[in-house]
C-alpha cells in the first residue's frame, strides 16, 4: 500500500493491515528494479503535493437571525483570523497540529465563543473548561477536562500529547502540569463576561422555579470551538475545546475532550463535533465517523451526515461537526438552525458561513439510508 507524501513505518504497516510476513514477501525485489521504482514514486509524490486544508468551527446551535450586526461582524471576523492565523502555519510547511491549534487558541482568547475567555459559567459560578488534540498519522492524542485557570486549554492538551506518557488529565493535576509546562495560567476572573453571567442567573431562576431552560443553548449544551486540518505531508489532526454548559453540575464533562467522542483523527479523517455532548458520547460520534471511512470506504460527507443528522436525532440528540478527508473533501453537517464554521484551502481564501441557508463545501447533502448505521 502505498501512502503519498509519508514514509512507510512499522506502525502505518500495521495500521494498513500487513503482517510483517507480508511486508518481507512483498519487499523481495531485484535491486536494481527497487531503485526504479523508488525514483519513479519519488517523482510522483512530488507531483502529487498535497494540498493544505483548514476547517473550524465556533458551535452549532439555534443561531438567531436578530443577532446583533455588531455581534455577528465580531463572529466572522474572529472566525476569519483564525482561519487565516492557522493557514499560515500550513503555507509554512508546518504539521497539521500546529495549524490546528493556533486556530483554536484564537477563538479560545474570544469571548463571543463558548471556550477559553468566553467560557461558561457551571452551576456554582466557576468556569471549567476542556479540550483535546488527536494526531491522525500516529493516532497521538492529548485531553484535559475541568480545568479553571488555564488561558488557553488547547495548549495544554497538546502538551499532554507530547510531553506526557498520558492521554486525559484533569482538574488541579491538570492545571499542575500545566504549571511545569509553562502553560499560561490566569486568575478566574479573565473568563468572567458579563453575557455569560446573565446567562447562568437566567439559568439559576429557571432552576428555582422547577422550569425547563428557555435558552436553547443552555438547554442543549451547544456551545464549543473546533479545527481539524489537512497539511502538505496528507497529515490530518483534530481538536476540540469547550467551556461545557451552562448550569452544569457535579463536575460534568462532555464529549469535547474524550477521544472518539468529540475530537478523532486517523491516517484518512479527522471530526470536531459540537453538539449534545452526552449523545456524541453514547454514539462515540467522531470516530463513528471516521471508521465509516476509513473501513467500510464511505464517501465523507455521507459518513458524517448518517451520524449526525439521523444516528444521533434519532436518540433525542443534536449539534453539528466537522470532517475532512485525506483527500482533502469536507464535510459541514449540523440539524440546527445554524452553525459557526469557515473553511480555507488552495485558493487561500478564508470563507465563513453560520446560518444554514449559506453554502458551503458540502452542501448538506442528505445522507443515504446504510445498514451499517447504529440504530
């Protein structure tokens, strides 16, 4: 099997589903012919270059049609700097990581956007935040989950990525880490704005009167920020950060920083989810998707609409995601009226959309009845 643009280790081999028995009997060439062959490939990967592919996502949700003019440039704006901030990691040669990242700490450090600063608030007034990276090539990945202090989560879960033996850390032993990492950490009060504060009191009388959340997304746990990324090698990765939901009690976390849940990457997909979050987890949505690629060879979009618009509908759930392909094809599905999402490619253009009228490159296509669905 031969993997464009990425060197043949032990561990793509075992991926690609070869014994190492196969690999020595397939391997046994003339020299001489060997040398043609690796010339020629070499001339065809450099042919072939891949080319880079951003995608994020800032939450999906009931996105009003009355938002502000004012709050809604702010959104595009942001959603535009992060796009381009990540590209340029990617036009720089960089792994898809990096861009992934970047993007997201940009969104992180806007309070328009449920992560980082705009983060928010639990039942008890404190801003716990989460976030996770999966690296696609390596299936390396990094998480945290309740955190209070730490500027910018995403951070911090690439760090438990590469400089620890661990996957997921959490709370105070999070936030230590963070600390011997030299991840910057911030008084509480940085996450404080005032919108999200109305939000929990309007939440907190609901509460006191035995009332149902009137606020969709309170009440269906929408918000969070997103990026996967496509980068020259045909490396993709993923990543997730999140401020959870409002009023939330008793420590609860959501699928953003659990691998598989909200955030996955294999050597062919990569999905940030935003959504319902205890749905993407009983459906284990992001690497739902990705195996419907990646092992029954659904085309992208389908895979992700057959999760997202009818498995998790169906148990009562909703939200939205994000998809990309190692041949760099995007999905973009969400069953609400709206999701902050924006795209850039080879064409260098950062294109943001967020209601559900606007087109995009996947085009909501309606995903096609599959027996291999979860019911």
């Amino acid at each position: 099997m031969l993997y464009e643009g990425r060197s043949h280790t032990a561990e793509h081999v075992k991926t690609a589903g070869y014994t190492h028995g196969h690999v020595l009997e397939r391997c046994q060439v003339k020299p001489s012919r060997m040398l043609v062959t690796l010339a020629t490939l070499g001339v065809a990967a450099m042919v072939h270059a891949t080319s880079p592919v951003l995608v994020i996502h800032g939450g999906a949700g009931v996105i009003k049609r009355d938002m502000s003019a004012a709050k809604e440039k702010a959104v595009r704006a942001a959603m535009t700097k992060a796009l381009q901030d990540g590209y340029a990691q990617l036009k720089a040669g960089k792994p898809a990581i990096d861009a992934v990242t970047t993007a997201i700490a940009v969104l992180e450090d806007d309070p328009n956007f449920n992560a980082g600063r705009g983060s928010v608030f639990t039942h008890d007034g404190k801003n716990e935040m989460d976030a996770a990276v999966m690296e696609g090539d390596s299936l390396s990945a990094g998480s945290v989950a309740g955190v209070h202090r730490v500027k910018n989560p995403i951070l911090l879960a690439r760090a438990v990525m590469e400089h620890s033996p661990h996957v997921m850390l959490v709370g105070d032993g999070a936030e230590a880490f963070a600390k011997e990492q030299g991840i910057a950490l911030v008084d509480p009060s940085y996450f404080r704005t005032d919108e999200r504060w109305q939000q929990l009191q309007k939440a907190l009388k609901e509460d006191a009167g035995k009332q149902p959340h009137a606020d969709l997304e309170t009440a269906k746990h929408f918000g969070t920020v997103g990026a996967v990324a496509l980068d020259s090698e045909g490396h993709l990765a993923a990543g997730t950060s999140t401020g959870g939901m409002t009023d939330k009690r008793w420590g609860r976390v959501g699928d953003s920083p659990i691998i598989g849940a909200g955030t996955y990457a294999n050597a062919q997909c990569a999905v940030s989810g935003t959504g319902w979050g205890e749905y993407y987890i009983r459906t284990v949505a992001a690497h739902e998707i990705c195996m419907k690629v990646s092992l029954l060879g659904e085309p992208l979009q389908r895979a992700a609409a057959e999760v997202i618009n009818q498995e998790i509908p169906s148990m009562g759930g909703n939200g939205g995601a994000i998809a990309l392909d190692s041949n760099g094809n995007i999905a973009m599905p969400f069953n609400t009226d709206g999701m902050y999402r924006g795209w850039i490619g080879a064409d260098g253009v950062a294109h943001v959309a967020i209601y559900d009228d606007e087109q995009d490159p996947s085009n909501h296509p309606p995903a096609a009845p599959s027996s291999t669905s979860s019911p």
